[in-house]
C-alpha cells in the first residue's frame, strides 16, 4: 500500500502542538517542515525563534534552534548568520514580534540584505496573551484593548508588512499568502520555497507574512475564523508577490 | 600584534586588537562615546581577515545579534557604554537563561539617564547585580589597566566559553581613552570543546534548541538550581582579586578598575606619613572576593573604599566585612579622578578622627 501522508522528518515525532484547535499555525509549521526535508535542508538549519504563540516551535521542529527575546528574532537570525554563512538560517515569528516589538529589527535585517528568511504569521491580534490589539488589527476590529473597535484617534492605522519590507532594496522577495484554502496552501508553500530559495542563491533577505485565523481569540469556529480571513482581512491586506529580484531578472 | 614587544596604546584599540587575537569571529556594535573607538578598529580589521562586522541598528539588536552569533559556538562580542548598556539588560538575562557565552565590554561614561562622556565607574551596580529580570548572574572582570584590558579581553573570551555564560568587561572612559604601553603576546587560553551544545544544524543528531522557557515548572526550578551550581564553581574556582602590602595594614584601601592606580600611590604616600595602609583590589567583582576581605576584617583591618560612585561597591565590602571592622568610603560621582592627594587627606582626616576618639 501507497503511504500518502505522514510526519515530515524535519518535525519531532513526540511532539504535542501547542496551537489551539483551528489555528494555521500548524500548517504553517508543518510547510516549513515539509520544505525543510524537500529542499534537503535540515542537517544545515539554524532557527531562531520567537517570542508568542510561536514561542515553543522548539519542540515542534527537529532542527536547530535559537530563543531570541520579543522581537529580535532577526536580530538574532543575523547573527547566526554572520558567523555561519554557510547554514540555512530563517526567523518564524508572529506580527507583533515582527513588526510591533520587533519592528526596527526587521526593517534593517530587510535594508542589510542580510541572507536569512523571515516568515510573519500575521493573525491581527495578540494572540498568546489573549486578543489584544497588535501592528496588524484592522480598523474596527474589537479586540480586548479596543473593546470599542480600532479606532483611528486613539489607535492610528495597521501596517501592511510586505509592502514595506518589499520597500527594502535588501529584500530579494517578499509576499503575502494565506492558508484558509488548499490552493492558498498550495501558493503559500511556493512563496515559502522562493523566500528560502534566494537565501541559498545568497540573493538577500526573503520574507514571507502569512494571514492566519485565531478561532480562539476571534471568538469564531475554525471555519468562520477562515470565512474572516477572506472577507476582512484580505480586502486590508491583500495576497501577492510584493517584491522577487528574480522574477525582475527575468 | 602578537608578540611580546611592547606598543603605545589607546585602551579602547587594546580591547579590539586583543578580541581579534582571542578568535573573536563576529563584533556588533553601536557607536557611544567613550568606546566608539573599538568599532572602529575593528571594522577595518575584522573583513581585512574575513571576520564578522555589522553596524548594528541599536544595541538591543547588537546584543541579540551576539546571542545569535555565541549560540554556534563561535566568539563573538560587542561593546558600548553605561547608558547603552542599559539597553542590553534583557539580552543579557536571555544569556545567563539561555546559558550563551556572550562578552560585552562597557566602557563607563557618567549616568544616570544620558549623563556625560566624564569617567565613572557608576556601572558597578548595573553590571554586577544587573537589570534583567530573574536570577542570574554575569562574570564581571575590572582591568585597571590597558595592558590588563588585554589581558582581561582574553580571559573574558574564554571564561564565557568555559562556563557558557556571559561575561562583562567593564572599564572606564579614562582606560578607553588613555595610550599606555601594553602587550600583546599570545591568548594564553586554551581552545574550549563546545561540540555538546552549539548550534551547527542537525546532522547525525536530533535538533537542539538553546532557550530559558521552560512551560513545565519542575523544570524551571530545577534549570535555576543548575545556574547557581554553576556559579558557585564560578566564585571557587575564578574569583581573583590583587592585595599589596595588607599583611601589617591597619587600613585597606579598596578600589576597582583604574581606581586602583590611585589607591596604590596614595599607600605609598600614606606608608611614608607613618599611616600603615594597604590595597585590596578586586579584579573579578562578580564573583567577589568577600572571603579574603572577611579574613582581613577578622584581623581587624579597617577597609576604605574608593570608589567614582555614590557607593555601590560600598556595600559588597560592608558585606563582606560583615561589621567585623569599620567601613568607609571616598568617593565622587563621577568627573576628575579622585587624586592621590584627596585620597591621601581624606585617610588622614579618617585617622585623625578615629585617634581623636580613642578609636
């Protein structure tokens, strides 16, 4: 008999995920695995992890791994990377991480061109500390510190990640996808290998923000939390390639 | 810069050309007066011998830039001064956690908040007791001179590696500033096996992760105990400190970092004044010699502390003295050196009183 699926040799066999029922996180998780064994890269790997929901991939992903403090993953990534030039070196890191906390981290780590990659799970919210409102929540969005909805006079606007890193003249490529269904998985899988890709041509930084529901903290059934994605977020934060040096090349 | 002939030297190039020579493959770095030199220097040198160098964003990333780097098992550092080393505090308790050889070196300017670029030694309390949350504790070496910034550079090196745990130079703007005749010889450590922990990708292995969270709470305690073993295996086996002349002193003058200089010229001063002084000078403050300062106490030498604080390592000696002889301190926050004419008066002035009551 014909085995069709199975656990990705880049994943812990023990493992116990950590993310709430519904939540992309895993799928996330697991391309990354899956693209790891595909692209032969696991014996040369070195993450460096981050601080929320994402904070235990330690115990998810058999490969190296680094805890970086709130918001210096890439900070962190560069590091490893400096000293390592030869390793596969990528950031997994939620967008308060990224692009609250952790923002000025990303952008430079972006303008350095430094060859790492860095993949954002942007769910609108902090979720770990339970639904408070992060860099990503869009306007009207009621998390528990804006119980009223976000709100322009007190909260200012959310940003849109890969467009800004794509203004970065280090980023070799950049992108938004999501995982609500099976060809954005598909695409999602595709933008990841690109953004690993240019790292191993030493082309400069690769980014990848993935939209992502939280059931849990949206107060939504796995499928509405989805059915959100589609109808509210992605009007805010479109999908799309922002920026491939390749694809120019070409 | 690697033989034993002796080179005119700015303190802060010393702490450069001696990273370079311990194996220093990565420096991070933020520029801040008085240490901005060390930067410099090095980023002609490090790319000349295809070493790592990044301008860093701002400390916060130059430290997490190091934890990165010190996690594979190569060397690393960076360097800044008082009020950025504040910034770093976080990192450096992400360090002692996550049990990674990071070196810093803090060249002290005056604080608090922004201060100024005058000399003072006001990080005594920031680098020895710390600002990160939790219980940690760095290795915190005083040179007090350039030729012991070299020196101290090496053995920060490799202390970090030996006991996989951070270590802090912590000089002073008037060592990163002065030129001195200096050393360099050969890092006289031996290379430390860092096979079992690094960081190198999962080959022939399972993946390793190096982090201080630990969900499970048995884990957390017991993860604690094991840095506290650690660290007294630290304080048995590296505490060092350099007395002169205390076996007949009746006062010690204690002093750390280039303080050191002048308490030893004014005991000379005070020895010919018919004044019995000696010097005690610690050059690991954390660990600290409190057992050799609590058997002098014993003997009931009275410690004066000279310090360019308001007296922060004032109270590790009242500590260690634990009221078994009186205490004093001389001090000035920050600024001209205190001199070895104020120092000598202030004894005096010290002894007068004392005499004058009986004491």
């Amino acid at each position: 008999m014909q085995q069709v699926f199975s656990i990705p040799n880049s994943m812990k066999k023990d493992f116990k995920y950590t993310f709430c029922p519904g939540c992309d996180h895993g799928i996330a998780v697991r391309l990354v695995a899956e693209l790891i064994d595909e692209m032969g890269l696991k014996e040369k790997t070195i993450c460096s992890t981050s601080i929320g929901c994402s904070v235990f991939l330690y115990d998810f992903l058999d490969v190296d791994c680094i805890e970086a403090p709130h918001g210096r993953a890439c900070a962190s990534a560069t590091g490893v990377k400096r000293a390592n030039p030869d390793k596969f070196v990528f950031t997994y890191q939620g967008d308060g991480d990224f692009a609250s906390i952790g923002l000025a981290e990303s952008m430079h780590t972006a303008l350095r061109g430094e060859k790492v990659a860095a993949i954002c799970i942007n769910n609108t919210t902090y979720g770990m500390t339970g639904g408070q409102m992060g860099p990503t929540t869009i306007m009207g969005q009621i998390t528990t510190t804006s119980p009223a909805g976000r709100n322009v006079d007190y909260n200012g606007y959310p940003i849109k990640i890969a467009e800004h890193i794509a203004l970065c003249d280090g980023t070799a490529f950049s992108a938004r996808v999501a995982l609500d269904t099976v060809p954005h998985i598909n695409e999602a899988k595709k933008a990841l290998k690109k953004a690993f890709q240019v790292q191993l041509d030493g082309l400069g930084f690769g980014f990848v923000e993935i939209l992502s529901s939280c059931p849990t903290n949206w107060h939504m059934s796995p499928e509405d939390a989805h059915k959100r994605v589609r109808e509210e977020m992605m009007p805010v934060f479109p999908l799309g390639v922002f920026k491939d040096i390749t694809a120019e090349v070409k | 810069m690697k033989n034993n002939e002796k080179v005119l030297i700015k303190g802060n190039y010393a702490i450069a050309q001696a990273a370079i020579n311990a194996g220093c493959q990565c420096y991070f770095g933020y520029p801040m007066t008085p240490q901005t030199e060390i930067g410099e220097y090095l980023s002609s040198k490090m790319p000349e011998l295809g070493r790592g160098f990044v301008c860093a964003e701002s400390e916060l990333a130059a430290i997490n830039m190091v934890i990165g780097a010190v996690s594979t098992g190569v060397k690393a550092m960076t360097t800044s001064s008082s009020c950025a080393v504040a910034l770093m505090q976080e990192a450096l308790s992400y360090a002692c956690g996550d049990e990674v050889p990071v070196v810093l070196v803090n060249v002290m300017r005056a604080g608090p908040g922004l201060g100024y670029i005058y000399p003072a030694q006001g990080d005594y309390n920031q680098s020895v007791y710390g600002g990160g949350n939790g219980d940690y504790k760095i290795i915190v070496l005083a040179p007090s001179t350039v030729q012991e910034c070299v020196n101290y550079t090496y053995r920060a090196f490799y202390l970090a590696q030996k006991y996989r745990n951070p270590v802090i130079l912590l000089a002073d703007g008037l060592l990163g500033q002065m030129m001195e005749p200096a050393s360099f010889g050969e890092n006289p450590y031996p290379e430390v096996d860092v096979s079992s922990w690094a960081l190198t990708g999962a080959k022939g292995r399972e993946g390793r992760a190096i982090y201080s969270c630990a969900p499970d709470e048995k884990k957390q305690i017991q993860h604690i105990y094991n840095l506290f073993r650690k660290f007294e295996v630290i304080a048995e086996n590296e505490t060092s400190y350099d007395e002169f002349e205390v076996e007949d002193a009746d006062i010690i003058l204690t002093a750390f970092g280039s303080m050191t200089r002048n308490i030893k010229a004014a005991m000379k001063v005070l020895r010919e004044k018919g004044i019995k002084a000696g010097c005690f000078r610690p050059i690991t403050l954390s660990p600290f010699p409190s057992k050799r300062i609590n058997e002098l106490a014993k003997q009931g030498k009275d410690f004066v502390v000279v310090e360019m604080n308001m007296g922060q390592m004032l109270k590790d000696v009242e500590y260690s003295v634990k009221g078994q002889s009186k205490v004093s301190l001389i001090n000035r926050p920050c600024g001209e050196w205190l001199s070895v004419e104020e120092i000598v008066s202030s004894v005096e002035k010290m002894v007068e009183v004392s005499y004058a009551a009986g004491i």
